[in-house]
C-alpha cells in the first residue's frame, strides 16, 4: 500500500485550492476527487468504482491510482 495525499494534488496544483480527497459520482461511476461549495473541482482518481463503498474502502486503504494530469 502506497502512502498518498490526504488532499487533491491536481486541485492544488492546477486551481491552487487545498481541499480534502472525497468519494464522488457523476454519470461514469464514483471516483476519488475533491470538491467545494460550488461543486466538484477535481478528479483525482485514475479508476472509476462500481460503489460509494468501493470508491470509500480504496480512499482509506490508498488502493487507488493519482491521475498525473485532469
């Protein structure tokens, strides 16, 4: 298990906006992203997961993969 970021990296990076990782959903599926008051601003998740509880369970392990670019 690799140690990641607990906040979106492409958020800081590309909005300059230091927000938490969270599970989200859109049409393609729930994935690992960050959002604010005004709605989702990152994916930052390669992989999109069947469930909230998949999405969730990869969050906490760290099972999932950071995109490199949005």
């Amino acid at each position: 298990m690799s140690q990641q970021a607990s906040f979106g990296q492409l958020a800081l990076i590309y909005c300059g906006k230091l927000l938490p990782l969270e599970v989200l959903q859109s049409a393609a599926g729930h994935y690992i992203g960050t959002r604010n008051s005004e709605g989702p601003v990152s994916r930052e998740s390669r992989e999109y997961f069947r469930s909230y509880a998949a999405a969730q369970s990869a969050l906490e392990s760290g099972g999932w993969s950071q995109l490199a670019n949005p």
